[in-house]
C-alpha cells in the first residue's frame, strides 16, 4: 500500500504564506521526488491558491472538515460537493478539536463521511481517546466504539490521534500505537490507518515502522514545507 502523508494547516496562515507553501513543495516534488501520497488540507478560503499552485503536480489537496447535509440553509458551512467542485479528493472529518470545539459527536462524523463519500471525496475519519481513557485502560474501547459508529461502509481512511498527543509533543510509544492500530486493522481490514499528533521530522520513520501505519496526519509540522517535505521523505 502506498504511504499517505497529510498535512493539516489547521486555521493558520494567509493567502500569501498558503500559496508560497504550495509552491514550496511543489519545488520538492520536483528536486527531491518522494512515491508517498503527500496532501495537503488548508484552510477553506485558501483552497484556490492552493488548488493552482498544485494543479500540475502530483501533489493533492482536501478540506479540514465539510458539512453533514447536502445544501440549503446552513450558514457558514462548505458541503462535500463544493469541495469536490474545489478539486479536493478528501476530508478531514471528526477531528477531535472539531469534537471538542464544535460538539461533534460519532453520529455527526458518520453523516460527513457519508456526505463525502456521496461527493466522491476520500473521508479522513479521526478517532482517538483523551489522556483520561488512556489512563484508565479504555483508550482499545474508547477507539473501536468510535470506529463501529462513526465510519459508514466505503473507500474511507481512518486516522488514530490520541486526543493527548496533538500538539503537545508527546508521541504514544510504539507498543501503544500498534495496539490501537492492530485493533482498528482487526475491525476494519481494508481500511488504510494513519497515525496523527505530534509527528515531526525526527520520529515520522520510527512511527512509520510500526506495523499496520500506512501513512500521517500532521498538523504542526505541515506548515514548514522542508519539514513536511521530510516526513514525506522518512515514508
Ligand atoms: P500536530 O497535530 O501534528 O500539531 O500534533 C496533528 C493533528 O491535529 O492532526
């Protein structure tokens, strides 16, 4: 299975640092050619720069999040077809600051995938326990129950972020992401796994050892196109 590599901006930048940054890795297809999947996911109103910039590579690009209904009166929210309209071939759905800040829960998460799916976008489906499940020997459960009712039957990919590794700089131990991921590999075997939080440069290979990672979701270091570009480069 080719390796995927995905870049979360999260809501960081401006139309001129999120063009340059296409650019940039543009740049190291070009110089520095890696056979890994790399996309990237910026913020919604910075997806046309991107999209041009991108166009002629053979790097991808996809959204943060869509909405759970087709179209209408929903205020403020970016539906899985204008994405699609956009050029994205996936969707970042269920991330855990979208849970946490948005009130998102598994059922939520289900309807965007199958939005997604419907658009013939790639749903990117994170699941994930809080440092409180971790600790109280539930996070194997806390992660299969999500799994069982936030992914719908089609072509998705699933990512594990403990909720307690994102943006902190604390990385699981290998043993620990490949019991989640055994677990999930167990549950959904066609399914590709990502691990996301607090991947860097320094510990992409390490982590892409672990069996059953097909590939990473990250944030932080996503904005740093030779960073990013050299976790490409570690898969
Ligand atoms: P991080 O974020 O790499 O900055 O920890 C990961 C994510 O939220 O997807």
């Amino acid at each position: 299975m080719n390796k995927l590599i995905v870049g979360n901006w999260k809501m960081n930048g401006t139309m001129t640092s999120a063009r340059n940054l296409a650019a940039e890795l543009v740049t190291f297809q070009k110089n520095k050619p890696v056979q890994v999947t790399v996309v990237v996911c910026p913020p919604y109103p910075y997806l046309g720069v991107v999209a041009l910039r991108l166009m002629d590579s053979s790097l991808r690009w996809g959204a943060q999040d869509c909405a759970a209904h087709e179209n209408g009166a929903f205020t403020g929210q970016v539906s899985a077809a204008m994405l699609k309209d956009m050029s994205c071939q996936y969707v970042i759905v269920g991330h855990s600051e979208r849970r946490s800040q948005g009130n998102e829960t598994d059922e939520h998460i289900l309807q965007k995938a199958q939005k997604a799916l419907a658009a013939g976008l790639t749903p990117i489906i994170c699941l994930g326990e809080n440092l409180q499940e971790r600790e109280q020997g539930k996070a194997v459960d806390v992660v299969l129950s999500q799994a069982q009712q936030a992914i719908p039957e089609g072509k998705c990919i699933i990512a594990y972020e403990p909720v307690w590794a994102i943006g902190t700089g604390k990385v699981p131990t290998a043993s620990q992401i490949e019991e989640i991921h055994q677990a999930l590999a167990k549950k959904k075997p066609v399914l590709p796994l990502l691990y996301g939080g607090s991947v860097k440069a320094g510990n992409a290979a390490e982590i892409l050892k672990i069996p059953h990672v097909n590939g990473l979701l990250v944030g932080g270091a996503s904005l740093n196109a030779a960073e990013f570009w050299a976790i490409a480069e570690a898969a």
